[in-house]
C-alpha cells in the first residue's frame, strides 16, 4: 500500500534522517493551514495542535518504510500519527504527544530555517 507523509522535520532534505526516505517518491513542498505549533527539541523538532502554518514536504513511500519511520517517532508513545489535507491528497503527520515538555517555539514555522 502506498501513504502520502508530510514531513517537517529531520526528515526533509538535507537533515539528518532523511536516508529513511531514500526510496520514497518526493512529491513537493508543503505548508500547512495554520493549525499547528512547531517547537525545537534541541535534536529534533515537535508538532502540537495550534496556530502556526509549518513548512514541510510530501512523499510517498511504501507500508515498509511507514513502518520504520513509525519506530523511529517512537509511536504511538512520544509521536501519534494523524491525517491532513493536502493538495496531494490526506496525508499522515507525527503530532508530539506530551506538549508540557515544549518551550521553544519556532515562530517561522520551518525546523531548516532554526538558528
């Protein structure tokens, strides 16, 4: 089975868990309604439900690759998967479970664009 995700994070290009996405099909850019927060959790990022539109990319991938991305969020512990619209079509995003460990936001809205 084929499944659209948007990625936000150290997943996209260039970061360093992109490798994990090495035989998914990129589809394009994305930003998001502004429904979102986007905090730096120093190695890596978070998403919670908010105010904010976040910059990310869409790919498609096989069950495999879902699979491994899923033990890599640690879900449905630190991560839980849910779906969003897009012009590609729903979706998949990690939304972080535990927002009281959040206090650095990132305004922009775009993990590549932290300082």
């Amino acid at each position: 089975m084929q499944h659209l995700l948007f990625v936000y994070g150290t997943l996209r290009k260039g970061e360093s868990n992109h490798t994990f996405l090495e035989h998914a099909e990129f589809l394009g850019s994305y930003e998001t309604a502004p429904e979102y927060s986007l905090y730096d959790l120093g190695g890596y990022p978070a998403v919670i439900e908010g105010h904010s539109a976040i910059q990310g990319e869409i790919y498609l991938l096989d069950d495999k690759t879902l699979a491994e991305i899923d033990k890599l969020e640690d879900v449905p512990v630190e991560y839980r998967r849910e779906q969003i619209d897009t012009p590609f079509g729903k979706a998949w995003i990690y939304l972080y479970q535990d927002s009281s460990q959040l206090d650095v936001i990132l305004s922009s809205g775009d993990w590549c664009q932290r300082v």
